[in-house]
C-alpha cells in the first residue's frame, strides 16, 4: 500500500459521510465529538469504515484505534499524524 497525503479535515468528511450513509442520515447530523458507541455503531460497521480508509489512505489502521480515538475528530487527527511518520 502507499500512503496519500490527505488534510485531516479530508479524513474527517470521509468518516462523517460513512457514519451518515449506515444511519441513512444527513451528513450534519453527524457530529465529530460523538463517541462511535454513541452513533449505534456496531464492531462490524467501524471495522468497515477502517478497511474504506485503509484502502483510500494507502495504509494499515488497527481495529484497536477506534477504542482508543472513539470520535470522528479523534480518529481523523490520529489517523493524519500517522501518515506524517
């Protein structure tokens, strides 16, 4: 896999459109600093969202991250800085 170089606010819209397409919900219902749990995501759909990002940013994510960065904005600054290294 290759990395992008994506904005985090990129990663951001990515997440939030993923959330509201699985909730068929408007995209600005979804807030950033609602927790995963909070939305009535289930493992199996933010494992999904992992292997979207991971196959549109070019690299691997561990499922473990959505537990320790459990919001959209957590998740995208997380997933941003690590593409920096």
């Amino acid at each position: 896999m290759s990395k992008r170089v994506v904005k985090p606010e990129d990663i951001t819209a990515k997440c939030a459109v993923f959330i509201a397409e699985q909730l068929q919900r408007p995209v600005a219902s979804v807030h950033l600093d609602t927790e995963f749990d909070d939305f009535g995501l289930d493992s199996a759909l933010v494992t999904s969202m992992l292997i979207e990002l991971e196959e549109w940013l070019g690299v691997e994510l561990s499922p473990s991250l959505v537990f320790e960065e459990p919001t959209v904005r957590r998740l995208s600054l997380a997933i941003s800085q690590r593409l920096l290294e």
